[in-house]
C-alpha cells in the first residue's frame, strides 16, 4: 500500500473557490448564477464560504466570471469577518472549471491551498482534517467518498480510482472505480503547471490537471468516512440538498 509521507508543516490557511461558471443545467426563470440561490435560506455560496471559515481558512480567493459583479458583492456583503477576501476574474468562464484554477494563481503564491467549489457544499471538518494533514510540499490532496451512494449520484459525479493512497485515475466516465470525487482539494502550487500541460492536450477541466498529477504519483485521496455533501448542478440537486441538510440538523 501506498503510504503518505508525514513531516511537520504548517497548518494550510488559504483557500481558492471557484465560483465563474453560469450553471447552465441550473434552470431559473432569472438566469441568475446558482451560487446566489438560497440553500435553507442562504445563498449557497456564503455556505461555502462559511464553511470555509469554520474549517480553520483565513484567506480566500473567489474566482467569478459570469455575472461577477452580483457574486462579488454577494461575498463581500455576507462572507464571515474572518476571512480576508480577494478576487480573481476569469473571462473565459464558458469553458471549463481548470481555467477558473488557473485565474487564481498570482493570488495563491508558492503555497499550499485549498480548492473549492462554490456549488459543492460539505461539512466544516471534512475540510479542516485536510487543512492539517502533514504531507509532502509535493503532494496534493482530494477528499473522497468510498461509501454507497445511489446510482443517479454516482452517474453524475466524477470517479476516482487508488491504488494505496494514491490516486492513478479520475473523470467521469471511468468504468472502474472505488470512490467519488467530493470536490475538496488541497493542492500544492505543481497544480498549475499540471494543468497548463492539459490545456496544451485540449483539456480544460481541473480533473485534466488532476490526472497529471495523479501520473506523477503525487495525488492522494483522504475518505471522508460518513461526512455529508452535495454537489448542486440542478434545482432538483438543490431541493435534495435541502432535504440532506434538514435531516441532518435534527439528528
């Protein structure tokens, strides 16, 4: 099995969110950016946001593109005091989301980070057990979820496949499979070289710079075990979302 290889380091306090994509699956009469719709009445990417904060991140770079004034001002008006914001805008926001990582990179420095997704919401320690895992300053992380989940998830969601630890395949359409990708990353700065060397093959995706990685030997997987998250790609993903959520505050 592969082993991640611990030294001590500090503590990783920055995050990226990407948050410049339209959501076209995301039908509104408005048209408006799902990151601006309430989820339980919050807009869901203050829930990001705060979730964030929660999980130990101090600094945050939102990268917006369509509608960016409006996601702005959403993020500067109700991010948690905290968190010192700052803005990356990435104007090729109708293709896709490794273009949205590459706009963050004169905000991230030679630092480790978190990567989020604006539209993935997750619970606080799933991402702070990440923030403090002691790892290689080469090594790059992405929470997992190794548990059963129902089929229409699981045809949705990205695909991960390990070996040990260590992740040797991702994407969509992989056949064979252990886990899903939840959308939770800790990467080290080699992310955006892996992902200037996929867009060189024709692949903008961040699951391209993610497989580059992953063919360096230096992507691993951290289980979430039961933790709860959703990724809300449709107004029928956020209505489950709702009703993940209002279960789990009673539990």
């Amino acid at each position: 099995m592969t082993r991640l290889a611990p030294r001590p380091r500090g503590i990783v306090r920055k995050a990226v969110i990407l948050a410049a994509g339209n959501g076209d699956r995301f039908h509104t009469p408005t048209h408006d950016s799902k990151l601006l719709q309430p989820l339980l009445g919050q807009p869901i990417l203050l829930r990001t946001l705060n979730a964030a904060a929660e999980a130990g991140i101090t600094d945050v770079t939102v990268v917006v593109g369509y509608q960016a004034d409006r996601v702005r001002a959403l993020a500067e008006r109700g991010a948690p005091s905290p968190l010192t914001l700052s803005f990356a805008y990435n104007a090729e926001w109708r293709l896709e989301n490794g273009v949205s990582a590459l706009a963050a990179r004169p905000h991230t420095g030679v630092e480790r980070f978190a990567l989020l997704m604006g539209d993935h919401v997750f619970e606080p320690p799933m991402l702070e057990r990440m923030l403090r895992l002691p790892v290689d300053d080469d090594r790059s992380l992405l929470a997992v979820d190794a548990g059963e989940v129902a089929p229409e998830l699981a045809a949705e969601a990205t695909k991960v496949r390990r070996d040990g630890s260590r992740i040797v395949a991702i994407g969509k359409d992989l056949d064979d499979y252990d886990a899903l990708d939840t959308g939770l990353f800790v990467f080290s700065p080699h992310l955006y070289a892996a992902l200037e060397d996929a867009r060189a093959q024709g692949d903008t995706t961040l699951s391209g710079g993610v497989r580059e990685l992953a063919a360096r030997g230096v992507m691993h997987a951290v289980e979430i075990g039961g933790a709860t998250w959703c990724d809300i790609d449709t107004l029928s993903d956020l209505a489950a979302a709702e009703s993940v959520l209002a279960v789990a505050r009673t539990a």
